[in-house]
C-alpha cells in the first residue's frame, strides 16, 4: 500500500492532469513509456524532453524533412521514463503513426488513451477511446 505522502502525490498529479486535460480539450492523448522514451521523444519533436521535469508541462512539434508542422502536443512528464502527450489538433491514432514512423530499436510503447469530452481520470477505469488504434 502507498504511503501517505505517495497518495497525496497521486491526488495532486491526478487533479493536475485532469483540470489540464478538461481545460485544453485535446482530441488525442498518448502514453508514451519505455527505456528509450525520453530520446527517442528528443529526436522526433521540437521540445526539449531531456529539461522536462516530472510533473511539468511543455508544448512541441513533430516536423516534415521540409520543416512543415505535422503535429502538435503538450508533453506532460510522469517520471524518468513515463510522459502524456495531448494533443488538439491531431487524434490519438494519427500521433502513434507519426511516432511509429522511425522506431529501429528503441524500446518504447505508445498507447492510445484518447478520451471523449471532460470525462478524464487518470488512474481510473472509466475512460472511453475516441478512436480505433
């Protein structure tokens, strides 16, 4: 069982995540975890993960080889190898393709926990996806 100040902790990060994900209404939420997912997220967007600290918020892009905007998202940091990206303008499938495009060897997983309206909460089992992937 948690400690006390562990479940604060959760509440604090859970109350968080929730009033930004109802404040922003992003249309595609990713899981982004894994040995590598703080360098391979560094290599594929705009922002700087490395300075990102747990429990922060950044916003960045994913750029063409032209330097065309293909996606937007706000990276939120859980821990050392744990991040959400939310995303306005793209769906959570269209973010895992865009992520997916240049895995080798990288051990990361991205997992689709887009939601539908303001029923967000993290850690709970009551979310409903949005689309298919």
């Amino acid at each position: 069982m948690p400690s006390l100040l562990e479940q604060a902790k959760l509440l604090k990060l859970t109350n968080l995540m929730s009033i930004f994900y109802n404040y922003s209404k992003p249309t595609g939420a990713i899981r982004v975890t894994g040995e590598d997912a703080e360098d391979y997220l560094q290599s594929q967007w705009t922002i700087n993960v490395k300075t990102l600290k747990p429990d922060n918020i950044g916003y960045g892009l994913r750029l063409s080889t032209k330097g065309r905007v293909l996606a937007d998202a706000y990276f939120l940091r859980l821990d050392e190898e744990e991040f959400m990206l939310f995303s306005r303008g793209c769906t959570g499938s269209n973010i895992i393709s865009l992520l997916e495009e240049n895995i080798v060897a990288d051990e990361v997983e991205f997992l689709n926990e887009s939601m539908i309206g303001s029923g967000l909460h993290f850690g709970m089992t009551t979310k409903r996806p949005i689309d298919s992937s």
